[in-house]
C-alpha cells in the first residue's frame, strides 16, 4: 500500500495530491531541490559570512 501525499497548504485552507503522477512531480521537484541545497555546514557559514559583511556596513 502506497500513501504518498502532497501536502499544500496556502492562506484559506490546504490541498492534499494522492495521484501518483502529480506526486512523483512534486518529489523530483523535491528531490532536485534537496540536490542544489547547501549542507548544513555551508549554510552556518555562508550566514555567518553575511553577518559580517552587514556587521562592518553599519
């Protein structure tokens, strides 16, 4: 048994996907987001690198 939903939730209510094919459009959209994210280390970095160079604006 397959239970693969999409959740999407907006302003006045929220909308569930269960059909396998728009399902699987939004994982590979997931899934290539996932792909293109930093890690979690490069993320600490890259905002500490922006804190600083706001910090020496001010």
């Amino acid at each position: 048994m397959d239970l693969d939903v999409v959740n999407l939730e907006y302003l006045d209510g929220a909308l569930y996907l269960e059909e396998d094919e728009s399902v699987e459009r939004y994982q590979l959209a997931f899934d290539e987001l996932r792909a293109a994210a930093l890690t979690s280390r490069q993320s600490m970095e890259l905002i500490s690198a922006v804190k600083r160079e706001f910090m020496n604006r001010a």
